[in-house]
C-alpha cells in the first residue's frame, strides 16, 4: 500500500485536482493521500494560505477581515464551478461562519487562534476533493484530524506526533477501507488530547504523509509536487540542473539543512523506523522516475550541492586554547544562555570559528562578545558576518580520493575565497564557508566540477 501526498500547486485548481484523481486511480494501492491548502496556478498567483495569514495580521491590528474572508471563499467557488459541484457538495458557503467560529474560541489565545486559522485551508480542501472524488465514482472517506484521534504535542506551530496516533490510524483507516476505496487527509496539522488544532513547522504535509505511512506500514510515500524529483543543484541558481535518481536518508537530511526544500526532513522520523521508500514525484508528468530516498543504496561521489546565506562567524583567538579542559564546553554554555544554536565549529590548536545564524546573533551581539571575553579570558574575539555555507554531500565521498581536492581547484579556478571548510566525522559531507557575495559563483563552480 502507498500513501500520496500532493503538494499546493498539485490541488490548486480543478485540472490539477483532476490530475491527481487520475494518478490515484491509475494504481489501485494508492489508497491514502494526503493534500494540501490550495497553492498559486501561475507566476503571481497567492496561495490561499496567504489570505488566511492576511486574516491573522487583520485581527492582530484590529481590522476588518471579511474582505480577507471573501477572496478565500471566491476562490473556492471558483473551483466548485470548475467542479460542476451540486449545492450540497459545495464547501463555500460554509466558510465564513467556520473561520467566525475559531475566532470566537480562540479569540483570547492569539497562538492557538494562528495555528487553527492556518489549517483551514488543508482542512476545507480536503473535504471539497473528496466531495469531489465521490461525485466521479471513487468511494472517499475524508479523514479529519478532528476526527480521528490524529494526537500531537500542544505545542502551537511545532506539533510533534504522539506515539499512540500510529495504532490510532491504523485502526480507523482498516475500517474505512472496508467500505472505501480511498480516504483523503488534510496534512499539516494535528489535534493535541486537549483538543487544540496545532500545526506542525511549515511545510508539515509532508509530516503527515509519513505520520500515515508508518500507521499502515506503506512500503512506499510518494510526495507529489511540480518538479520531477530533486535536483542536484538549485535550479534558481544553475540552468538545467541533473535530477538525483536515488539517495539516502541521510543524505537528504544534509542537503535540507543547507537549503533544500523539496521535502520536510522532520518527515523522515517516522519513516526510518520501518525503512520506508520515499518517492519525490512530479503531478505534471507522473511517469517520470522522479527521486528515490532510502536507507541504504550503492555509494556514489557526490550527489548534491547546497548553499544557505545569512549566517556569521565569531572567530576566537586564545594562545594555548588546546590546553584548556573545557574551553568549548565553556563556551557553547554561553550560547546556550544566549538562546543561540551553533551551526558549525571549525577549530585549531589556538583558534576556534563557531558558526551561527546572523538572525540569532543580531539580537545580543555586543552582550555576547563582551560574555565570551569576561568568561573565557580570550586574546582576540571579532564577528563576520554575511557568510554563506555550501554542503558538498555524498555518502560515496568517503572512498572517493580527491573529493575535497576537486572542490579547492574549482573555487580557486574561479577567484572564489575560501573562508572555511570543514568535513564531518561521518564523512558524508564537506562544508564550506565562502562570502554571501560569492555564493551562486561558487555553487556554478562547483556543479561544474561534480556533474559535467
């Protein structure tokens, strides 16, 4: 069994909800899937999620919002015509009285208020596909969260899922299949056991997708969106980039943390634990391989290349650093104080570089500075800023001689400044640290060196 979950642009518009319908129903084992909210159909479209935030800032500023509410609902009217729905398969005129009934409850809970508000949208498409799917034949169960026991952490915008969810799921979709051939689930939110609507991080569909797939064991999660799998290289920045075929898990996880963003990697959690396939596929050309993520596949050199700007680098000079139990200790503890995450530390015998987010450090930076010198006793601290990180990542790096090698020649080939790098313990990737300005000079470079 699969379960499929179709991404914004997928489920934006009646002929790309009717893509999907066909691609479900070319494969009977596709018997789950997952939508999200409506996205854009065309270059300068809103995605309907934005009129839902565009709600939320109303009413913080104390605005009128039923104009807010109508572009929501003509939107959905427009695809009901498309749709040819009869009046009581139309969601439409349901939605200004639901979204007046949230306000009310959470109206004095403005986190709550936000994260039930931003879910609406998977909510309300979800019954309107399957209203849909019914009407052309396929029998469809709408599984709400609300309805069941789809439990998360209470925590607003950060929902994480309960243990008990799993047989929860797996239970009620065993019943259903019994009387339907598919059933349909609004991703990105949860519901905690005191009744809250929580949202998971952004881009949380793909979390529910993989929250189902481990409930019924699915061999495989295919992820539906408008690309024909993840390419190696961001397109925005290289023309024509080649497609990775297959990748692991954890390749994946490196490529995601330094700006890739195909798929949610907090999405893998639930997938590892029963070494569930995942395929990246395209609605537009659903015959195309697409991606393929697994636990474990042949190792390779490189795979992909990623780049993510905005962070800084608090460099530390102290003589004698080596020599001095618990320096380190010492100073992530500052950090922690300051609530800022490290991202990196290359380091010397004398020196040490602890690379973080410009955002987290512009917060304090002259506290933090002053707190690194009174604590530590350094010689010498400073801060750059504007520093971009590149992830060179392959699991076949470690027994591929010259990796590094290639990736030094290519920058320099090109006047491009290292300014760090560092390779992890594990192998699997190189990261380097280059200036903000040099950053889509130095991914080209790179992608030339590796793929062509």
């Amino acid at each position: 069994m699969k379960v499929s979950k179709f991404g914004g642009s997928s489920v934006a518009s009646k002929s790309q909800i009717d893509k999907v319908f066909n691609i479900v129903s070319g494969d009977e084992s596709r018997k789950i899937i997952v939508v999200s909210a409506p996205g854009t159909r065309f270059t300068g479209d809103t995605k309907l999620t934005d009129y839902i935030v565009d709600i939320i800032e109303n009413i913080e500023k104390n605005l009128d919002i039923q104009e807010k509410i109508e572009k929501i609902i003509e939107r959905y009217r427009e695809i009901e015509s498309e749709m040819a729905l009869p009046n009581e398969l139309k969601i439409s005129h349901l939605i200004s009285e639901h979204i007046h009934q949230i306000i009310k409850k959470y109206q004095h809970q403005p986190h709550r208020l936000s994260d039930a508000l931003k879910s609406r949208g998977e909510y309300f498409n979800a019954i309107l596909i399957t209203n849909y799917f019914n009407q052309l034949g396929k029998k469809t169960y709408c599984l709400l969260p609300e309805e069941s026991k789809f439990y998360v952490t209470d925590e607003p915008s950060n929902a994480c899922v309960l243990d008990d969810t799993y047989s929860n799921l797996n239970l009620i979709i065993q019943q259903q299949l019994k009387s339907y051939d598919l059933i349909i689930c609004p991703g990105f939110y949860g519901i905690s056991k005191s009744g809250n609507i929580v949202t998971f991080s952004r881009g949380g569909s793909d979390i529910t997708g993989s929250i189902l797939a481990r409930s019924i064991h699915a061999n495989i999660y295919e992820n539906f969106t408008d690309v024909s799998g993840i390419y190696s290289v961001n397109p925005n920045i290289q023309e024509n980039p080649k497609i990775i075929d297959k990748m692991t898990y954890r390749e994946l996880r490196e490529l995601t943390y330094a700006g890739f963003n195909v798929f949610h990697d907090e999405a893998l959690l639930p997938l590892i634990h029963q070494n569930t396939q995942i395929q990246i596929k395209n609605t537009n050309a659903p015959d195309h391989n697409g991606t393929t993520i697994m636990m474990q596949k042949e190792k390779q050199g490189v795979v992909g290349i990623a780049s993510h700007a905005g962070f800084s680098s608090i460099n530390i000079k102290k003589f004698l650093m080596n020599r001095e139990i618990g320096f380190t200790r010492k100073l992530l503890s500052i950090l922690e104080t300051f609530e800022i995450s490290y991202e990196h530390i290359p380091s010397g015998i004398d020196n040490l570089s602890v690379i973080v987010n410009t955002k987290d450090l512009q917060r304090r930076k002259s506290e933090l500075i002053k707190a690194i010198h009174n604590t530590l006793n350094i010689d010498e601290i400073n801060i750059e800023e504007n520093i971009a990180i590149i992830m060179i990542v392959g699991e076949g790096m470690k027994t591929t001689i010259g990796t590094a090698n290639k990736a030094t020649s290519a920058l320099k080939n090109h006047h491009i400044n290292i300014k760090m790098i560092n390779q992890g313990s594990s192998e699997i990737s190189i990261m380097i640290g280059v200036s903000q300005q040099d950053e889509h000079k130095a991914v080209k470079a790179l992608y030339q060196a590796y793929f062509e």
